[in-house]
C-alpha cells in the first residue's frame, strides 16, 4: 500500500530537549515536505527537499532542521523545542511529474511544556 | 508569490442540502489549484485539481469545483451533502511550473447537521 508514515504520532516534551519526528514513504517520490498546522493559521511549510541531499527552507523554518540522505527518508528535528513549537506536524511526499498529486502522513501532535 | 484565501473558516449546513465552500487565490503567473480534505484526527486526502483543460473538475465524494480565471477563484461545491462530509477543507495553489511549492489557505470547516 502506497503511504507516508510519520513516528510518533503523539509527544509530549520539555523545553530544550531535543527530538526527532521521521517521515517515510514508500512510492519512491523525489518531493518530500514538512508542514506544521495551527488553529487559523491552516497549514504553513517548514521544510521541502526536491531530493535527496537537496533541501530548503518553507514559510516557517526557524527552530527546525531536516536532512535528507535517503529518497524514502525525511526526518524534521527540532534541536532546542520551544512550547510555540506545540503544533500538529505533517509530512508529504508526490512525485515530480505531471500529477502534481501530494500525498500525506496521518500526522504527529506534538506538545512542548 | 501566491497566496490563498478562504472566505469562510465555518460553514453550518443541513444533511443533504447543496453546499458551496469559496476560495480565492491571488497570482501573478499562471496557477495549478487543488482542493484537499481533512477528516477529524486523519491526514490530507486530495479531492480534486485543477492543472489545466475543462474549468469545472469533478472530485471525489462527488463534489466538484470551478476555475474562473477572471474572478481568481476555485470555489469548490456539493448538490446534496451527507454527515460524512463533516470534515476541513483546505484549498491549495502552486504556480504550473517549476514544481513549487503548494501554498494552503486556512482552511474551512464544513459541519453538516442531522
């Protein structure tokens, strides 16, 4: 079954310690994306990565890193957590073709204290 | 840069009433425009798109939407709505070339009422 999966679904932390949410997709698709999703605000890009090793900054990107050494991989780490870091995380993967199809992850609820 | 506005962030409606959720968008070059569905406690799932050809798409869950270039807009619309429509509707933009990136609006919650 064609999916992205995302680990965990749900954290709760403390400020400063650091944490990592991965991503993974098994249609072998070049596009993958992290977004974050607040009351109101809708969904705001972290970060996207065209491929592997090639990485760059969304709409909201401070506090977030990623890397991408794999195709199927897409791991966001946030290295010092702040609570305005308490938000629902998604990651999304598509294809560079035509079909402009995104797919997404069910989603990690993430809670900083 | 291109930028997306949903004009309601509610919309109450009646089981099996006609429904109309609107979404503006605002572009300087031309545009790609979908329409994605957020079940309570699930992922995106996309429901249709607009890349080019016919301005009325036909979705999923049958609903459909219109590209109207001259009014900027892709409202998205259902003739008959069931509770199992009750969900988040986000709608989305990226310009038709250069695989940029999709900019979302914020998203409008649909209630459908027994």
């Amino acid at each position: 079954e064609a999916q992205v999966t995302q680990n965990p679904r749900y954290l709760i932390t403390v400020t400063g310690k650091k944490l990592t949410v991965t991503c993974s997709q098994n249609m072998n698709h070049e596009y993958m994306s992290w977004y974050r999703q607040d009351p109101g605000l809708g969904l705001r890009q972290i970060y996207y990565s065209m491929n592997v090793e090639v990485t760059d900054k969304g709409d909201v990107p401070e506090g977030y890193k990623v890397s991408r050494k794999e195709k199927r991989n897409f791991p966001l780490i946030l290295e010092s957590p702040s609570p305005n870091q308490t938000s629902l995380y998604f990651c999304a993967s598509r294809a560079l073709d035509s079909s402009y199809e995104q797919y997404f992850g069910p989603g990690t609820r993430l809670t900083v204290t | 840069a291109q930028s997306v506005t949903q004009l309601d962030s509610q919309v109450p409606v009646f089981e099996e009433a006609p429904v109309e959720l609107r979404c503006n968008y605002s572009s300087s070059v031309s545009v790609y425009l979908f329409w994605y569905v957020q079940y309570p406690n699930q992922g995106l799932q996309l429901l249709l798109k607009y890349l080019s050809g016919s301005t009325l798409v036909k979705g999923i869950n049958g609903f459909e939407a219109e590209f109207n270039k001259s009014q900027t807009s892709f409202h998205l619309r259902k003739p008959s709505v069931h509770i199992s429509d009750t969900a988040e509707y986000f709608c989305a933009v990226t310009r038709n070339s250069g695989n940029t990136p999709l900019v979302f609006g914020k998203g409008t919650r649909l209630s459908v009422i027994a």
